[in-house]
C-alpha cells in the first residue's frame, strides 16, 4: 500500500483525498486536494462552479496527534463570491468555518474543557488558554444551530448564577423534562427573562400597511387559560378568528419554577399567561433560615452590649446548632441545641418557627394539607413580633399560591440548583473566563441537551 493511500485511510478525512506525505523532524506534513469540483460557502449554503481566484499558498490544520508528531494537513483553495457574504475562500468539509484546526481536533479540545481544567488541556494538545476559548465557542455555537433546543418545552426553570465576582451572573433556563439547560444569558432579572421569550418567539415581521394575519379556529380548548376556567366568548362565535401570537411556542408552556427575587414571574404573566410559576420550597426554607440568622445575630449583640463576652463568643460558636437541620446535627451541637430550647427566649421561639417552615414542606403531604399548614404558619406569624419572620410571613402570603402550585405540580429549582454547582465548578476549573460569552458556551456543551462525542466514538443520532 502507498503512503498515501495509507494516510488516506489513517486520517479518514471526509471529501479530500491524500495526495502528498512529509516527515519532518517535529511534524507530520499531508496535503490534500478537496474531491469536490463545486465551491462552497464557509458560511451559509451557498455553492458555485464558478471561482474568483486561486491561493497562491496552502491553507494549513492542525489535526490528531500522529504519536509525538503533531499532524498537519495542507490544502491549496480556491476563492468564490458568495451573494451574501462576499469573496472568501471556500469551506472545507473536514474543519468549521475560520478554524485552523480539523473538526476532530476541535471536539477532542471541547470534550477536554468538559472534564478537566484549561491547563491540562493545553498541556496536553500544545495549543494555548486563549485558543482553547475560540474552538469551545465554534463547537458550543454548531450544536447549539444544530438542534432547536427551544422546541416542545412545557415544564421550565429560571434561575440565575454568578460567574465572576462584582455581581456578573448568568441566566440560565432548564427543561424539566430533558433535564438539561436549554437557553442562557447574561444578567439576570426581568430583562433576561424577556430575552428568552423574544428568543422562544421571535416577533414577525410584516410589509408596511399589511395588518398581523389571524388564524381561523373552529374547534378545540383555549390554550391560554387553564382548563375549567372558562371559554373567551370569541372562540363561541362561528368564523371567529384568534391572534396567532396564542399559537406561539411560549404559550405551551405549562409551569414555570423559579425563587421569589428577580422580576422572572413578571416577565412570564407577560408572555406566558397560561404558564403557572411554581415557587421553589427551597428558597422559602432559606428565607426562614436567614430570618432565624436575624435573630440570632441580634441576641449576639445584646450579649456583647451587655459586658458577657464569655457567652457571646460560645453563643456564636453553636450557631450551626441552630441554622444546621437537626437531622444533621452531631452530638454536641444537638446538646447545644436541647439547652436553648429549655433556656426559651426569642431565639428558641425563632427556631421553633423555622421548623414550621420546613414542616410545611414534607414529603407526603398532599397541596390541602399544605395549604392548612400555610395557613396555620402565616397566623403564627403575624403575631411573632419578630420583624424578621413578620418579613417572611408577608413573602409567604404574596407568593402563596405559586408555593402550593410547586406542590400540585411536583416541581422545584432542586436540578436548577444542581446545574449551577456544575457551572460554578466549571468556573473554578477553568481559573475564571474573561467573558460571559465563553462561559456560556461551556455550559451548553457540559449541561445541554446534546452529548459531545470523542472522534473515535460513533456519533449520536
């Protein structure tokens, strides 16, 4: 067998074939000529016969590893004038549009920066940190133009998580049922919300003069109120006709979790009405919590303010005996703990109260046994005089029904919340990036519905 043929075979590079071999004392060179006779765009579909000009020079690779070699593949191109995007030089089926890296090369970096952090990576593949970033942003934007992430949602997250100190975050949103993160954004409140749902639903566009269509409906239950909670009158009049905007994805939505910050729930009355936000139980427990920190904090000042040193420092020692769940106590702090019960006071009364939160949550119950308890929690409550728990009982009461619809519905921000320790242990891994935009690309290809593949590996339907 020739070496070229052999090589031909070794790389398995799509629509070229191997015409020239070079060992060099540190590389491998192998040119190639493209089997193609029709131009094609780098950049969009477009192909043509016809070609501007020829390259007076090879356009160069990098691919796999050849052992200690590093493998590079050559190729003489020719030049076309794409109606769209002007005169370029023409794509190759084997590398993505501006890379110098071949299509295998690149997935190897990008499954890499997956599992491990950008020093290995670039010790590994000899390539620097910088240009680690550029293949993870052209792989994460193929797999994200390959595949609408946004389709056939129904049950959604939205939260958000810091990725560089000085309150940058990202906003992230999950599919329940696939599990996986399927948008993001940088920032994070009403703005980023309204972002997804321009993106879930992207306004059209109409000639001047020319009115938005409407779309006929003869039949069928109205998708933009629940079901039982009555018929708009337009759908009982023959020949009605409906705005097709009640037709977009957004209004398939079905229910929304999120936390009670940010202006998410605002965003999503606006552009999904028929959507329920369900409230997370976890961040209700962490108010309770935080409110009980209060406390705490101020019974610690009047210990110093009064002289007794000696008991606020040991005071403030035991506090996880009351912030921790006394299930995870250990021997001592459960003492601890049985000692401030028996001693009462506003602090025993504030952690009796946080307990009733995390009573309400359960498991077991069913959304009228927590609704009771809702109810019995917001009269204790009120009449604490504490501020701190009156504050909660007040958040309780505005966000009651979206609590009992988490509830009803068996749905939380538990696997949102999972999502952002994985992207702040990407963040950790990688020392920091240097924008949101490289950061986001990272987390779709770790936590996106689509699985990198290894070159070796088949590639999944």
């Amino acid at each position: 067998m020739r070496v070229s043929a052999a090589f031909s075979r070794l790389l398995d590079l799509p629509g070229v074939r191997v015409t020239q071999v070079v060992f060099e004392p540190d590389r491998v060179v192998v040119t190639v000529a493209l089997r193609a006779r029709r131009l094609r765009c780098p950049r969009c579909s477009y192909s043509t016969r016809y070609r501007e000009s020829k390259q007076h020079h090879d356009s160069v690779w990098r691919h796999l590893d050849l052992g200690v070699w590093r493998l590079e593949v050559h190729a003489r191109l020719r030049r076309l004038r794409c109606p769209e995007h002007g005169a370029l030089v023409e794509g190759v089926p084997f590398a993505r549009a501006g890379a110098r890296f071949t299509r295998d090369f690149e997935d190897l970096v990008a499954w890499l920066a997956t599992k491990t952090d950008k020093t290995a990576t670039c010790r590994l593949t000899r390539i620097d940190w910088h240009t680690i970033g550029r293949v993870i942003q052209r792989v994460g934007e193929e797999m994200l133009a390959s595949q609408d992430r946004l389709t056939d949602l129904f049950e959604i997250s939205i939260d958000e998580v810091a990725w560089r100190k000085g309150h940058r975050y990202l906003t992230l949103v999950g599919d329940h049922r696939r599990r996986c993160v399927v948008w993001g954004a940088e920032g994070k409140g009403q703005a980023a919300a309204d972002a997804f749902f321009a993106e879930l639903d992207p306004p059209r566009e109409y000639p001047p003069g020319e009115p938005e269509p409407a779309i006929m409906v003869p039949f069928g239950a109205c998708p933009t109120v629940p079901a039982g909670a009555g018929i708009p009158g337009a759908w009982l009049n023959p020949g009605s006709e409906i705005t097709p905007a009640l037709f977009a994805r957004a209004s398939k939505l079905r229910a929304v979790s999120m936390d009670m910050t940010g202006g998410y729930a605002k965003s999503v009355r606006e552009h999904a009405p028929a959507a329920v936000i369900c409230i997370d139980n976890y961040h209700v427990v962490q108010l309770a919590t935080k409110a009980l920190d209060e406390v705490r904090r101020e019974h610690w000042n009047e210990l110093r303010h009064a002289g007794d040193t000696d008991t606020a420092k040991q005071f403030k020692h035991d506090r996880w005996a009351l912030l921790r769940n006394p299930d995870d106590l250990s021997d001592r702090q459960a003492a601890t703990l049985a000692a401030i019960q028996a001693g009462g006071g506003k602090v025993a009364r504030a952690w009796a109260m946080k307990e009733m939160v995390r009573a309400i949550f359960a498991p077991g119950l069913t959304a009228q046994d927590v609704s009771k308890l809702i109810d019995r929690l917001l009269a204790r409550l009120s009449r604490c005089r504490q501020q701190p728990f009156i504050r909660l009982g007040r958040t309780i009461r505005k966000h009651r029904e979206g609590i009992l619809a988490a509830r009803r519905h068996k749905l939380s921000n538990a696997r949102a919340e999972a999502m952002n320790n994985k992207v702040k242990l990407i963040v950790r891994r990688a020392y920091g990036f240097h924008s949101a935009r490289a950061a986001l690309a990272l987390v779709h290809l770790t936590c996106g519905p689509d699985t990198l593949t290894l070159p070796h590996e088949p590639t999944l339907p």
